[in-house]
C-alpha cells in the first residue's frame, strides 16, 4: 500500500505532518484516578457508552489504513483503560498488517494502567504490539492507592512490567506529577527505573477537561524534576528521537539509561504536534484540549467509500489551526476555565 494522488500525505494549516494516531478503544477504566477519572465525577452511577456506540475493530482497522495512507506511521490505543476492551490482541493482529505509506508496518503501542498486564503482554506482543506505555504515579503503595483511589496495589502494576519486559515489548513508564500530592516520589522514582532499560518520563499536571480541579499551583516545572534528579544522579540532554516528540529527552551521565519530560505546560511543544485522536465512539479531535470532534462513525456506517472517508480525513487535518498550550502560555491560566473541554478519559492521552 502506497499513497497516491487518491490518498495525499497531508499538512495542516501551521505546516505539521499528520503521523500519530490515538485510538480510545474504550471509555471505561478500573481505576479512578484524581486527575483523570475522580470517583465524585465517575462514580457508580455514571453512564458509559453502551456497546452499539463504540467503534467495531473493523471500522478501527480500516480508519487505521486510511490515515496510513496519509502519513500515519503509529498508532496508539488508549481509554478509558484500553486493555478492559475484550479481545484487544485481536485488534492489534488486525492493525498489524496495515503498512504505512511508504510500506513499512505500523508502530503499534498501548497506554495502560498496567492492572491487566501481566495477564496481556505475551498475546499483544504475539499479535504485533512493539512497545506499552504504564501509568505510574508513585511506587509507595500508600500514595498509589490514594491517586488510583480503588485501593490497587503498586505491586500489581510492577508484575505487569515485568511481564510485558519478558514478553520482548518496549516499556516506557510515565509519572505525571502533582505537588503536594507525588512530588516527593520524583526521586524514588528515578531511583527504581534506572538502569533497568525502562525509560521514565514525568508529565506535568495539565489541565485536561474540567473535571479534575487543575490549578497552575500544582504544576511542578518540569525544569524542577530535572533539577531534583540531576543533584543526586547527574544528567545530560539528549536530542529527539524524532521530529514532533513530545517528551525532552536526558540520560544519566554514569551510562544509567535515560528520562523524558513532558512539559506541556511550561515549555509548549505545539508547533511540531503531528497528532490526532479518535474517540471511542468515532469523534475525530485534533488536540488533545478540543471543546468538539468531528463524527467518523456516522460517516462509516452510513455506507461512504473509502475515499470518501480519506478526504474527510485529510480536509479536516488541513485545517488544523490548534496551538491551545501556546496559547495558554502566552497569556494566562484562567484562560483553561473559558470553555468546557473534552475529559482525557473520552479521548486518551
């Protein structure tokens, strides 16, 4: 599969290349994390999306080649907690044998919370996955069941990536960081992944939909986290892996492996953001702070043609204008309580 005239490869209205994909393959999740899902909001009552709504692994697969065609070259499935949608190996078998535009497979990873991974990881790596992404907040079981807020124990997610290291899969583990409430695990953090091949990247706190009571005072700087680290285990900066990586990349200076952080609130990396992200009930959003989407499961099921579906596509990335962390930079954090935004539960991180 190649493009073609049909099947253009695309840049949006600010010059950025269409490459990442993010899928939400479900919308429900086992934990219910402060500053994602916070029992107040999704408590026991709380209405999911019934079965008929979410995207079938067919419609997924085949808005998964398209996008191939138009540049994409990975593909990330989140949640919700993406490893609760039954059968997930399949899809990714599925996915699997899609090849980018230029004939090269997909770069297939999965962001989880790691509570089912140690049952998981040997069927996604057998079914094509190359790499997973763990939530990890804290490795003191008391400050993790505190931020999970479902009483899971730490040491269920450790098995989990120990499980997915034996079974040949990449892992990358991230911390989002929240003062007053984490912040004193930076360190013991750091401590535990280095040297263990696992890269451990510290995001700060955003301000993602309007539910989880964000406030600039408890964003640590990720300036802060590299200053924290570095007096203790000495870093150096590394350059990007790739054009448009959201994480800055550091490596120990002993040769201990390396950290990343994600510092969409102090340092906005914007200007080089290739992604988008498709709900699990088939909304298209262009960033991750969007206030509305734009329905692909409607123009599925309503019989449109490939092609039809791949210009939708490509039009709506053309005009692509979204710059909402500059923007929040540039002028004020209040500037976040202005519109409702869409929660990261709906559409992944």
């Amino acid at each position: 599969m190649g493009s073609s005239p049909d099947y253009p490869l695309v840049r949006d209205a600010r010059g950025r290349a269409l490459r990442d994909l993010r899928i939400s393959v479900t919308d429900r999740c086992n934990f219910r994390c402060v500053y994602c899902m916070p029992k107040e909001i999704f408590g026991r009552d709380f209405q999911y999306l019934p079965k008929s709504s979410l995207l079938t692994f067919e419609e997924i697969t085949r808005l998964a080649g398209i996008a191939a065609l138009h540049g994409v070259e990975k593909i990330r499935l989140t949640g919700g907690e993406p490893l609760l949608r039954v059968g997930l190996p399949d899809l990714v078998g599925m996915l699997s044998a899609i090849r980018t535009s230029d004939g090269h497979p997909l770069d297939i990873a999965v962001t989880t919370n790691g509570s089912a991974l140690a049952h998981l990881a040997p069927a996604l790596k057998e079914a094509g996955m190359s790499r997973v992404t763990v939530s990890l907040d804290s490795l003191d079981n008391a400050t993790f069941t505190a931020m999970n807020d479902v009483d899971f124990p730490v040491s269920r997610v450790l098995k989990g990536i120990d499980a997915a290291r034996d079974a040949g899969l990449a892992v990358k583990v991230n911390m989002v960081v929240k003062r007053g409430f984490n912040d004193q695990d930076i360190l013991p953090m750091a401590r535990h992944f280095k040297g263990t091949g696992h890269i451990l990247r510290f995001i700060e706190y955003m301000d993602v939909g309007s539910t989880n009571g964000w406030t600039m005072n408890e964003v640590v700087p990720s300036a802060d986290v590299i200053a924290r680290i570095t007096a203790e285990m000495p870093l150096e900066v590394i350059v990007p892996n790739y054009s448009g990586e959201t994480a800055a990349r550091w490596r120990y200076q002993d040769g201990g492996g390396e950290i990343g952080v994600i510092s969409s609130v102090t340092q906005s990396f914007c200007g080089s953001c290739t992604r988008v992200r498709v709900s699990t009930e088939g909304r298209l959003f262009t960033c991750l702070f969007a206030t509305e989407g734009h329905d692909l499961r409607g123009l599925m099921r309503s019989g449109c043609s490939d092609e039809q579906l791949g210009g939708f596509l490509a039009n709506i990335w053309r005009a692509r204008d979204d710059r909402y962390s500059e923007l929040r930079s540039a002028q004020t954090p209040s500037m976040t309580g202005r519109a409702k935004k869409i929660e990261m539960s709906y559409i992944g991180g």
